[in-house]
C-alpha cells in the first residue's frame, strides 16, 4: 500500500461522513459518561477539515495530515481536539518526505500514541481513545495490509473492551467504577477514524 | 426552529449570537477579538498590570464574562457549549491583555480544558510572552487522586477571579499574583448536587434523567452524572449532605469563610436563600465563623435546576483583597 | 419532604425561612421589623427623603428585596409566593421609614396588591402618616380598559423604582417623587412568554401544562396563563412578537429607550443574550435608539423558564437619575 | 332563628375544616383562570381565625366576627383578603348589639357586599365571589330559614353559573374570553362559607 494525497482527502471525506451520520452516537456515549457534546465536536471538526482541504493545494499526503491537525486543533476543542490535533501532526511529521507504506504508517501511528499520551498524561488501558490506536498499531505491525477491512474488527474489539474499564482520564473519571459498563465515546470516534481509513485502502487495494 | 425548549435560533450558533447579544447589551464594558470568541475588558486608561484570563466552555453564564472588569478578569474566552475553547483563541487573549507584565491563566481542572490553554500557553511562551497558570480543583465530589485528572474545577474558580483579580490591580507581580490565586485554590472547596438535569443545544435532549422524586448529589457543571442519586430530600438535609463532605476533606473549624451558595440555573433564589439558612446554621454549629456571603447564580450548568455550595477559608491578605473595588457584571463591590 | 421537586423544608414556610436565610447573607443591608415580613434598607445615617415601599406576593425574586438600598426602595415586604402581603404588614413599613417627608407606594396593578396596600394606605393616613401610591400597569398583554382591573404590573416596576428611588435620594418632595414615579409608568411597556410553567410550593404542581412543543405568549408573573398558546419558536421570532405587540401599544419611534431583558427563572442567560440580539435588531431597524440595557433576572415568576421585554422611553431627567448611584443587592451602577 | 355566640364559632370551625379539606379544589380552580393560590390562602386564613378565637372571649356575635375580619385580613392577603376581611368587619359592624335573627343576618350580608363592591371596585355579575353573597341576600330577603340547607343549592347554582361568564375582575379577567367554562374560585370559596353557615343553622334548628 501507499497512502497518496488523493487517498488522505478522502479519508477526510468518509471520516467527515461518518461523523455527520453518527453525531448522535457519539453524543449518547458521551452523555452517558461525559459531557454529551463529543459527536457534536467530532463532527464540526471534520465539517471544518473538509472544508480547509478543499481549498488547498497538496504535493503529499503530510501536508494533508498537517492541515487536519491545524484545523481539528482549532475547531474542535474539548479534550478531543488537542488530541486528535496532536496525533495527527506527529503523523504528518512522521510522514514528511516519505513514501507511506504501511511501515511508515504504524510509525506515525505510533509516534501520535507518544503526543497523544504526552499531552493527556495518559497510559494505555485507561479507557480512551489510546486504547484503538494502540491496537491499530499493534495490527500493523503483525499483519500486512492485503485485508484492510480486519482493521475495522480490530478496533471494534477494542471499543467494546472498554466497556469493561474502569475510567482514570477524562470526564469519565469522575465516575468512578460507574463507568464500567460504558464504551469509551473517544475510541468509538476513533474506531470511525479507522474505519474511514480502512475503506480508503481497500478501496485501493481493489483497484 | 428544531423544537427545542429553547429560546435560540440554532443550536449551533448560540454562543456567536450569545456574543452578540452581550456586546450589545453592554457596550462599554467588553472589547471583542476580532474573528474570535475572546472578549476583554475595556478600559479607558492604559493598564499596567498583570494580565488575567480565564474561560472554558459556554453554558456557564455568568462565567466567564461576567467577570470581566475592574479587580478582576482581563479577557474571557468562550468556546462551545460545555467545550474548551481552541488554542488559537486562548493566544489571541492572551497577546490581547499581556500587558507587560506577563500573563495569568485561570483554568478549570478538565483534561480539555488543561490541554487547550497549555497548547495556548506553549505558543504564547513561544511568542516571548511570560505566561503563568493556576489550575483550579474545587469539586470535593470528586477523588483527589494521583492516578487520575483529579478533582473537577467548579463554582470556588469565580474566588480565585475575585482574589487573584484584586491583587492584579494593584500592581503585584506575575509570580505574588499567581500565589495568591494558588492560595484560594488551596483553601476552596466545592460540592454541588442537582434535581434536574440540562441540555446541551446541539445534543437536542438531556444529559441525564432524574425520576419526579430523584436527586443527584455530585453533580459537576457539565451536565455530567453525579457519584449519587438519592431521593429528593429537604433543605436542610441537603445542606447537610454537601457541608458535610466539605468540611470532612478540608478542616474549616474554628476559621473565618467565605460561602457562596451558587444556583445552577433553574433554581429560584428563594431556594438559594433556604439552603444558606441551613449552610450557615451548620457553620455556625461546626464554629464556623462566616465573613461574607454570596448568594445567586456565579457559575450555572444551562437550565440545571440545582446548586452548590463553596466555601473559602480567609486571611487577613484575602480579607483585604475582598475589601478591593470590582466592576463586573457579576460583582460590583 | 413532600416529594415536591424543590430545595425547600416546608412548602407553607418557604416565605419565613428565604427571609432569614437572606438576612443571614447579608447582614449589612437589610434590619427585619420584627415579627413582620417587611425589611427595610439599613442606612449608617439618618436619611431625609421620602420614603419607598414596594413589595408583593414571593416567588418573584430578586423583586423587591434586591431593590431595597441607596437609591431605590426603602423596605420591601414580603406576602405569601404569588400573594399580596397584607395591609399590617405595610403599614409597618410605612411607619418605618417615614423619614418625614412621607412615603410613596409603589404598587402593580393587581386587584390583591392594590386593595391591601390602599387598605394600609387609609390605615397610615389615619395615624397622620403622609402616603401617595403609583400603581405600575405596564403588561401590554392585557387589554387596556376601564370595565376591568386593566394592565397587571410586571417587569417595568423595577424601572419605576430605580427612577422614583434616585429622585427620593435627591431629596425631592412626595409629590415630586410621585411624579416621576408616574412619568415611568406612562413610557413603559412590557410583554412577556413561557416555555414552562411554575409550581407554587404549598399547590404542589404546576399553574398549567406546555407540551414539548408549545410556548404561551402574554404570560404575566403568577403562573397564570398567558393570552395565546402557540407552537415553540425561535429567538428571532419570539423577539418579534414580544417587541411588536410593545410597538403597537406605544410609540417608541424615534426615540430613545431603555431595554430590560427579563428572565423569569429557568431561561439560561444565554438565551436572554440571544433574545436581546433579536431584540435590539428590531429595534435599530424601527428607529427606535438604544440608551441601555439591563439583560438578567429582575422580575421572576419561581422556575418559570421565559421572558418578558420591557421598553421606556427616555427624557432627559430621567437619564439624569439614570445616572445617579444605586446600591442595592441587584443594581449597583 | 338567632346566631349565637357559640354558632359563629362553630361556623368558623366548620369553614376551617371545609377549606383544609377543599384546599386542593380551590388551587385547581384558581390555576385555571389565576395563580393557584386561593385554596392556600382560605386554609391559612381560617386556621388563624379559628386559632384567634379559640383564645378569645366573646360576648356578642358581632365581636367573633370582628376578630375573624381582623385575622382574615392580617393572614390571607391577595384579593380574597380584604375582601372576606371587609365582609366580616361589615357584617360585625351591622349586627354589633343586636339580636342576630334572619332579617339582622340579611342586612349584614347586604352591608358585607356593599364594602367588598367599593374594595374591590367591582359589581354584582363579574364573576367574583360577590355573585354568591348576592343571592345569598336574596334568598334570605324570599324566604323563611326553615330549611337553612337550600342556601347550599342556592349557593351551588351561582358557583354553577359563574361559569358562563366572562371575568372582568380579579386575574381572572387577564384571560378575556377563556376565563368562560370556568368556575370562579371565590365564589366556590364562599360556596363553602355559606354551606357551614347553613350547616350551624340546621343544627340549631333540629336541637
Ligand atoms: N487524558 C486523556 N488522554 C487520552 N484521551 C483522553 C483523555 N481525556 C479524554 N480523552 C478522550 O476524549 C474523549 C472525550 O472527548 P470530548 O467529549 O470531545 O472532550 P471533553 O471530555 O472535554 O468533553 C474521551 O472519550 C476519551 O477517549
Ligand atoms: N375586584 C374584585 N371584586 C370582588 N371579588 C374579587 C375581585 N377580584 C378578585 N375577586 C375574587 O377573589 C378571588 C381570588 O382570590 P385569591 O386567589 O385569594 O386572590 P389573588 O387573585 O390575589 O390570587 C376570585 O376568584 C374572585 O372571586
Ligand atoms: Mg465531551
Ligand atoms: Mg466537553
Ligand atoms: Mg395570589
Ligand atoms: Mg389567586
């Protein structure tokens, strides 16, 4: 595989879709164990992130990732912006000048884990988004690439694990054990992210 | 419209028409950033002081604007509704209001919240700006605990304003200003408790659901569940619930407080005015000496219906700080 | 507890127990005449003015007592939640601040409020008290007519007394005083509407019943129920009505006003900021100039969520006395 | 017929009762065309009346009345107050010194509607109170107390028609034409102030 400018436009493109039609969700989720506006958020971010795409000019698809985090930084705000605005600009730093094959990917996946838990002061395991990327990241590096869509059954296991744990980071801290029970809404919007990008490479793939 | 019990045109607009509403309303008070959220104090002589800014998510009125002003904040920066405001606004309120002196942040202690006005602090630092921050933690329904984010930052922030606000005015470095706020954030605590819950306006429906006869006790300012769910009880029992839990995690006996009993939107005042009688009652049993009052609506949750109650305990370097002139919305003393 | 869904002890003490719960908040404002329900302005100087009392039914606060100070009112008393306070008890207030220059009550215009208070009024004259009254009819919901009660007071009367209150401070005459009172109550109107009812405490349910969808236009401030019953609308719209059934009464074109945005309980004070955006928008375009606005809680009808608009037109005197400094729990400017 | 000392007393304790009972009856009716308090403010009232002269010595009718007026008019506030307190002091003041018979008992019922006309600036037919008090008087003017229990189907019928009227007093009349097909709950309030009187009379009457 490589990931092209064209192909991370329309990662965007299906992830922004997704958020759109799952807003109500996310916000369930996070109503339940947050705050309620994470759909809300997730899906005016990536509103924003098409929009900015659209109207710019790519050589490489670490341009592309740069735009997002600068705009996800800037629209979505809450906890998830800083995070997804830092996984994806250590992504696009990972990704600079190279050709992104699926080593290079788990690379910038694994150094957005690094920004992300940095910026969170948070580890795996503690019922947040981290927990999807860290699988995702983990896949890359046992399977190749030839069935993209193992990706998405992947991250699934994982929202659903996190049903079963006890919060310590975010909002759904508060709760104590009451959280147990609950998926994470953060690793649900980051079980669309890969899902979006799994349909973006066997979309590929079947060319 | 979307049929919604709401007095709004969209949901997604409400906190720019809410801008513009308060810019309207009050138009010698507020200057607003140009393309941002970030409204700061007006002033009609240069300001040679540290510069003050709070903010977070909207949903919160008065906070944070209503304290914009005279003795206490210099910038508010509102983001959506029950989410932290961007980087990118928080810089431009800071470079607004770094008058020389350097900056001081005042952050509720949310992971979003934290995150953001770091990021915001980082590039502002970058920029050569001496920029400080407080982070504050009130909510004693709350673990305090190394392991997680720790305690929530609720109604007792509106105190770090006021102190750190009054000591600003008077010329105080960046580094005395930011220990007198870190001594409010010390001596504060905060319990809150809710009877009905609110609605965020793009969410549509209700955070949570409270049966005709439930309580929540622990309730944060977000429309977050609380640690417990009772059956309603009176007055007295609730002041008991909520004092109690304060004065367990922190010992104010035998000290001079400040209380301020904060309704969380829906709550008439004569419900805030009950509940202080039964507060200050058990203060008084406990040898709990009350110095000053505070009794309305200084940091809501939308249309909660419910309250909170916090107290401070004063020195002489606090007592004189209150004594201060303010001009706010919120507080004109 | 009664299962009521209240931060209350006993729905039939709610009156006496908000009452020692504000004294116990603000010591230094207020002095209880004992074993009424009257509570008067504490002055560190012997005042010479004329005195001011207002007052009605509870469940409308801050109205009165967050009026009562330098400025406006002299004592407010306190009648049971949505009813009038009876003659005894204002006649005790009149007695007590007769400064010596008489007293002015200034009443709305319900059929209760108005009998008690002319009943202490004949009581006060009989015990050589000098007494003039004003009665406040500002609801532009309620037909104007001479075969019934007419207009209910709402709203406006907090401007009746910001402005009868500055000119008693400057030590004018009752008739003086009166005057002004009166010059208030022929430029303003109000106009309000819900999206929920309220539930008096000692009746344990609501005045009436909205379905998620409705709203009720021209409601006054007893939970009684309004004069048109509609689908919810937006901000925009609601701004629309309200103003226009104002216009449409009295002549505001061309001239400049004073705007009160006026949340009833519940209504977050961001859609009272929404609403004043409509609000003032409508106004510009209909050449009518904005010289202030207040945007908050004056005038309260329980957890009733809504708002009521009040427009006064402005004169010169009356800017003036604008302008005069008020110090009370709601006003400080 | 005489109305005794001990009558008055007994019709006051009656009418506590009737109203502590009713006292959801008349909030449902003042709901409807106005604040909802009425039915608290009667119980109020009448339990202070009933507290006053339960401490009081009396010599003459006309001075238990005088101490329900003062009390009804110190307790109750709103309308209802100064209306029922004027009544009562009206009556008091036409019976002070007289034999209570039937013809003394009209005249002050008549002088109670002449001072509620001038307190509340209102006229028979406004659907107010005043329309029981009304037919009261002309009942007792028409026909002899024989059987005092048809001033309850007296009473009744007038509550019955208050109905049809439009409300051009009290808060009621805010409502214009939606005040019809309502009950007005002052005169279901005197309802019960005469049906304990009538229930007094008929006792005396059948010792
Ligand atoms: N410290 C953290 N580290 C990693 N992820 C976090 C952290 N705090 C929160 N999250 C993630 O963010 C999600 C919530 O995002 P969002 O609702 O947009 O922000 P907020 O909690 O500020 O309302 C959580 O579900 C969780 O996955
Ligand atoms: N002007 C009036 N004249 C006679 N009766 C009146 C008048 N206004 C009101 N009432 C009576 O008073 C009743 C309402 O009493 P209440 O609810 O206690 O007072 P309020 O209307 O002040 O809440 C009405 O049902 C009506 O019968
Ligand atoms: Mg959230
Ligand atoms: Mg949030
Ligand atoms: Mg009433
Ligand atoms: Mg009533």
């Amino acid at each position: 595989m490589e990931l092209t400018v064209d192909m991370a436009i329309n990662w965007m493109e299906i992830a922004r879709d997704k958020y759109k039609e799952n807003k109500e969700t996310l916000t369930m989720l996070d109503q339940a164990i947050g705050d309620g506006d994470h759909g809300i958020n997730m899906a005016r971010g990536y509103q924003a992130v098409v929009e900015k795409i659209a109207e710019t000019e790519y050589d490489h698809p670490a341009d592309v990732l740069k735009s997002v985090a600068m705009t996800l930084m800037a629209k979505v705000g809450g906890a998830s912006g800083p995070l997804y605005g830092t996984a994806f600009m250590n992504m696009s730093m990972v990704m600079k000048g190279k050709t992104v094959d699926q080593k290079v990917l788990k690379e910038a996946i694994d150094h957005a884990i690094t920004g992300m838990k940095q910026r969170g002061k948070s580890e795996i395991g503690e019922k947040t988004l981290l927990d999807v990327w860290d699988q995702v990241s983990s896949y890359l590096d046992s399977e190749d690439l030839s069935e993209p869509k193992e990706i998405i059954e992947v991250c699934q296991a994982v929202v659903e694990d996190t049903k079963q744990i006890q919060a310590t980071k975010g909002r759904a801290s508060y709760l104590n054990e009451r959280s147990i029970g609950h998926e994470d809404p953060g690793s649900m919007s980051s079980f669309y992210l890969f899902e979006a990008l799994a349909e973006v490479l066997e979309k590929e793939a079947t060319v | 419209m979307n049929g919604l019990k709401k007095l709004i045109n969209h949901p997604e607009q409400v906190v720019e028409e809410m801008i513009e509403g308060i810019l309207l309303a009050h138009p010698g008070r507020f200057e607003r950033i140009e393309k941002t959220t970030v409204l700061t104090r007006k002033s009609t002589v240069q300001l040679n002081k540290v510069g003050l800014v709070s903010g977070g998510g909207s949903g919160h009125e008065p906070a944070h604007v209503g304290y914009v002003g005279e003795g206490m904040l210099d910038a508010a920066v509102f983001g959506e509704v029950f989410t932290s405001p961007t980087p990118d606004q928080i810089l431009e309120a800071i470079k607004a209001v770094d008058y020389g002196k350097g900056v001081l942040l005042i952050i509720k202690n949310y992971t979003g919240d934290v995150m953001n006005f770091e990021m915001a602090q980082e590039l502002a630092e970058a920029e050569g700006i001496q920029v400080e921050k407080v982070i504050v933690a009130d909510d004693v329904a709350v673990e305090d605990s190394t392991f997680t984010i720790g305690r929530r930052g609720i109604a007792g922030t509106v105190l770090v304003h006021r102190i750190a606000g009054a000591m600003a005015e008077t010329g105080a470095t960046l580094q005395e200003v930011k220990e007198a706020a870190e001594k409010v954030i010390n001596n504060v605590r905060s319990m809150g408790m809710a009877i009905s819950a609110c609605t965020v306006p793009a969410a549509g429906k209700p955070s949570f659901q409270l049966a005709d006869d439930e309580m929540e006790i622990g309730i944060g300012i977000h429309g977050e569940p609380g640690i417990n769910r009772t059956k309603i009880q009176s007055s007295k029992e609730v002041a008991s619930i909520l004092v109690n839990k304060i004065l367990a995690d922190f010992n104010y006996e035998n000290s001079e407080v400040a209380v301020l009993i904060n309704g969380l939107g829906a709550t008439p005042e004569m419900e805030l005015y009950i509940l202080n009688k039964e507060v200050q009652r058990i203060l008084t049993e406990k040898n709990v000496a009350i110095y000053k009052t505070w009794v309305g609506e200084y940091m809501t949750s939308l249309e909660m219906s419910g309250v909170s109650v916090t107290l401070l305990k004063l020195d002489n370097q606090m007592k004189e700080l209150f004594a201060q002139k303010v001009n706010t919305l919120t507080f004109q003393e």
